[in-house]
C-alpha cells in the first residue's frame, strides 16, 4: 500500500524529482570542477618548485641572483612589502579614522567612498604606469634639476606605488573595523569626559585593531604577489639591496620580477625549474601571511568578541 | 629681537599644529584626491598621442604602427567574453550548490579552497597556465572544440597553433575570478531571508524550484554585481595574460587567437617604446581607457545594488 501511494505522487510531479536530481548531479560536477582548480595549480607549482628548492639548498635562498640563488629577490620583496605598508597604514588608518568619526556622512563623503572603490579596481599595471609618470619621469628630472642626480628605477618608487595601491583596501577593512567598534564604548569613554581625539586614540583604535590588523595581514600578502606596478618603478636587480639608505633609490630584486625577467631571459640565464623555485618560494611566503591572518581573525572572534 | 620672538611663537604654533588630530583630515584629502591625481596624470601624458593621432584613430584603430589601439581593446573584450562565460558557467552551480544543497559545516570546509584562489599570485597563474595547462589545452580541449563547433570559422583552429592565445588566456583567468564570482554570488545566494524559501517549501516546491523560482530571482542582483566586478577584474589582469596571450598584432579572428590584450600590451611596450614619445603617449591612452573602463564597472555595480535594494 505505501508503494502504490508513492507511485500517485510521483506521477503527479511532472518529472519535477527528476530535475531536480538531473540538476544536482550537474552542481556537484561543477562544484568538484572548480573546487579541483586550487589543487591543481598549488600541485603542480609545489611538485616542480619543492624540488627546485631543495636541489639548491640553503645557498639557493641566501645567495643573490648573480651567484644563482635568491636571495636578494626575498629580501626585495619583504623590503618593498614592508616599506610600502610602513607608508599607506598610517595613511590609510587615519584617513579610515577621519571618515568614520569626523566626516560629516553626506554626499561628498559618499563620493569619496565612491573614488576609494573605484580606486580598488583599478587594474595594477594603471598604477604601474602612474608610478612611471610620476617617479620615473617626473620626479626623477625634478631631482636631476634640483641635485644633479639622475634616478630611474629605485625601491622607493616601487614602494611608493605598492602604498598607493594598497591604500583603498586599507581604508576599506579599517573603516569596517572602525564601525564594527559598539557605540556604547564611545559613549562610555565621553561620559567619563574624555575628548573626541582621545577617545579615538585609547577605545575606538585599540577597540578596532584586530580588524585593522588582518587587513593590513591581507593586503600585504596581495602586494607580495604583485609584479605589474613594480615592473617600470622598481626595475630588477640581481644584487643583495645595500644596507645603507642610498639602496632605496636603487633598483631592487623581486621574486615576482625574477619571475617576469626569468620568463623573458628562458634558455639564456634560466630555466623553466628556475621559475618554478621562485613561484614556489612566493606561494609559501603567501601562505604563510594569509595562515597568520586567519589565526588573527579566529584568535579576536573568540577571545576579544563583546559579550 | 622682536623679529626673533615673534619668529619662535610662529614655529611653536605650527609646531603645536603637528598634533595626531590635524593630520587625520591630510590623510583623508590624500586618499581622496588619489583617484584624481592618477587620472590627470595618466590623461595628461596621453596628450602627445591624441594630438598627433587624433582621438578615433587611437582608439580605434587597429594598426599599431600607426598608433592605433583598438587591437588591444578588441583582444580584452574577447579574453574578458570568454573567462566570464566559463566563470558564471562553472560559477554559478557552485555558488548555487555551497549554499543550498550542501550542509553548512562542509560548505564552510570547502568554501576556504576556493577563496585560497585569490591569493595566488596572478604571475603564478600565468606560469601554470603556460607550462601546465597550456599542452592540455592544445592537445586535448581544442580539438574537442574543433570536432564539436569547427563548423563556424571562429571555432576552427588556426595554423600553428601552440595553444598561447585568447581561449587559454581566458580559461585561466576564469579560474583567477572564481573566488571572486563565486564569493559575491554565495553570499548574494545566502541573504535571500529564509523566509522567503520556507514559504516556497511550504506551498510544495521542491529544493531545486525553490532556487529556481524564489531564490534566484531575489540574489540575482548580487549575482550581476558579481559578474560585473569579475569584469573588472578580468580586464586589469596583467601578468598571467602577459604569459598567455601569445602576443598577436591584430584582432583575433578565432577564438584561439593569438593577440594582445591592453594590460599585456602595456607591459611588453613599455620597455621597447621608450625612445618614442608618441608610441609611449599612445601606451598611456591605453592605461587611461583601462581606468575610464573601472569607472563606468563601478558605476554599473553601485546601481545594480542600489536596484537590488529598492527592490
């Protein structure tokens, strides 16, 4: 009797099941397609570039390019990565801080979201031209003009472009942060006659930093991975940065860059392997940011969470 | 003496200015103004070219020689078609699938390897795309291709084909916008109210009708926002179409054509062109089109949400 009543409701549902069968099998192939990509390009890097690694050995990561290692495209990455956050945190977490506690929220201040996400999606090599006009062009003939000194390719234009394009990610999770603050703490820190500067400094900044701090984790990990706006503001070189401030107006060794010049130089100075070492190296350095960010974010939404 | 205590009070007070305070408005000016200063500079430097070039034979012409840069923006539609296709095509299943068809605590597993996707470097990209994806494509996935729409001329592979061209450049990007598609439109999919789905379950839909009918409709505002960033993505990705593209001169006549898109051509060009003011101005025209093309991205995003809102 169950199985009779089963067959009258499957026949009033006009191959409904069926399609609905049909269309899961369909997801689950797409979903496992897509889900595969990831295992097959870190695969395939970590297979040819591990091997790679430990052919070189240490000296393959201390030495500089000029005795066949990489060292000093690490040390130029962390260089630029560093120095460009060193610039556009301050700069983006206060100007975050303006537009959340100071700004009045009216048109012009949407406006102004509107040029920081716009300023998100401008592609990199764009932000790689302006470092050109700008550095290379611009401010290099005003310092020929001024000191006599002729600058084309030096970190410091690198770094300072990488600032520029971090600048609207750092504003945007900082403002994120900023908001996610509960009101009540502000209010606290008023009713106890504290001013709207200090406030922002002891409760609200402390209160956000957490946030602040795994977008900067984020948006580092995006600029050790980006070759387009260094290629024409940093330029490459195979030798270790001097450890003198004259280095910053040098140019400087990236991994990404090797990459770029490895890829441009194949058969010449390097080999396909060579490629595969330095994206490996890359992808572990990524790794090991985006692993510190994701602790940071379960380490604050369990222990810091507001009860 | 005066002179020199009114000198003293002078500095004590822009000195006292330079409190944490005043230098918030500063930072904000600066992070505002950011966006204007790169699209003067960039227009500026492309001046030369307009004016020896004049506006629509930069812009649309085709012979580089010449100037002519609507190559390069015809390559871009065409990669940018082709990685969007794949991308909603593989995407929105996925999407669709993690969020309703999947118990929450797995979906939270497998979300992160998609998202892991975006922190990929884009020149990583390109390499796997070149060394190991590349062979697959052309001894494998083209001729399929071929066997199967060889009958339209856009379909058929052409002479020489290594598999460098706009259909590889255009799968592998698809695969570097899968976090980004995927994410907004999972998330788009997630906010529908679950009222709305227990409504539909209550008049007798199954799972797949309610997504069908109810959930889709009401996240398909997300999901164009979606695609739209995944746009912008495609279309300022460098690096990996640098390694892939193959390099052509003009339009592609095939969709495995090899060509130049306006980021890989910027890149290669620079380098070569700096003795030539005028093709470097040209080069500049192309960075000012790819800024004016986020622009308008971005516009269409904030009305497609602000729609979806009222709606």
């Amino acid at each position: 009797m169950m199985r009779r009543k089963l067959k009258t409701e499957m026949r009033n549902l006009n191959g409904r099941k069926l399609e609905e069968r049909v269309m899961m099998i369909f997801m689950l192939l797409f979903t496992a397609l897509a889900l595969s990509c990831f295992f097959l390009i870190i695969g395939d890097i970590f297979t040819k570039g591990l091997g790679r690694v430990v052919e070189g050995g240490w000296d393959y990561l201390i030495k500089n390019k000029y005795e066949g290692g990489i060292g000093n495209e690490i040390t130029g990455t962390l260089l630029l990565a560093f120095l460009s956050s060193f610039i556009s945190i301050p700069i983006g977490v206060f100007a975050a801080v303006y537009a959340q506690e100071y700004a009045k929220q009216n048109v012009i201040t949407k406006a102004i979201r509107f040029t920081s996400e716009v300023l998100a999606s401008v592609p990199s090599i764009v932000f790689g031209l302006f470092g050109l006009a700008v550095f290379v062009f611009f401010i290099s003939d005003l310092m020929e003009l001024l000191f006599g000194y002729r600058v084309t390719f030096a970190l410091l234009w690198g770094a300072l472009t990488l600032a520029f394009m971090e600048i609207p990610g750092i504003i945007r999770t900082s403002e994120e942060a900023i908001k996610a603050v509960p009101i009540t703490y502000r209010e606290g820190s008023y009713a106890l006659g504290a001013g709207k500067w200090h406030t922002v400094r002891k409760v609200v900044l402390p209160a956000a930093l957490p946030g602040i701090i795994t977008g900067v984790l984020i948006s580092f990990g995006r600029t050790i991975g980006e070759t387009a706006p260094i290629i024409y503001t940093a330029g490459y070189s195979p030798f270790l940065p001097h450890a003198s401030p004259e280095a910053l107006f040098e140019p400087v060794g990236s991994l990404t860059m090797g990459i770029y010049v490895g890829y441009m130089n194949l058969g010449l100075t390097h080999t396909v392997a060579d490629l595969y070492g330095s994206a490996f190296i890359l992808i572990l350095m990524v790794v090991a940011v985006n692993v510190a960010a994701q602790l940071l974010m379960r380490y604050h939404a369990r222990y810091l969470r507001v009860r | 003496m005066n002179l020199r205590n009114e000198v003293r009070d002078l500095l004590r007070i822009y000195r006292g200015w330079l409190r944490g305070e005043n230098l918030l408005f500063p930072c904000f000016l600066f992070a505002a103004i950011l966006l204007f200063m790169i699209a003067v500079f960039i227009f500026w430097q492309s001046i030369p070219a307009l004016r020896v070039v004049g506006f629509i034979d930069l812009v649309f012409g085709t012979d580089w020689q010449a100037y002519g840069i609507g190559a390069f923006i015809a390559a871009s539609f065409l990669i940018t078609a082709i990685s969007v296709f794949i991308a909603v095509v593989i995407g929105l299943p996925t999407a669709i699938y993690l969020a309703e068809f999947i118990p929450a605590r797995i979906g939270g597993l497998l979300r992160p390897f998609i998202d892991m996707l975006a922190g990929i470097p884009s020149i990583v990209y390109g390499m796997w795309g070149l060394y190991a994806f590349r062979p697959v494509l052309k001894d494998n996935i083209a001729p399929f291709i071929d066997s199967v729409l060889g009958f339209i001329p856009f379909f058929r592979i052409p002479q020489g084909y290594t598999g460098c061209g706009a259909l590889l450049a255009g799968i592998v990007l698809a695969i570097m916008i899968f976090p980004t598609f995927i994410g907004i439109s999972n998330d788009a999919i997630r906010m529908v109210p679950a009222a709305y789905r227990e409504a539909s379950f209550a008049l007798g839909a199954t799972r797949w009708e309610t997504v069908k009918k109810v959930v889709l409709p009401n996240a398909s505002s997300g999901i164009v926002a979606a695609l739209i960033l995944s746009i912008a993505r495609v279309i300022g990705e460098t690096m990996a179409v640098l390694f892939l593209c193959g390099g052509g001169r003009g339009i592609p006549q095939t969709i495995y054509g090899i060509c130049t898109p306006m980021t890989a051509k910027i890149a290669g060009a620079v380098g070569y062109n700096l003795d030539n003011p005028v093709a470097m101005s040209a080069l500049f025209m192309i960075g000012f089109v790819l800024f004016l093309i986020s622009l308008m991205l971005i516009l269409a995003v904030n009305l497609v949400m602000r729609r979806g809102r009222m709606a």
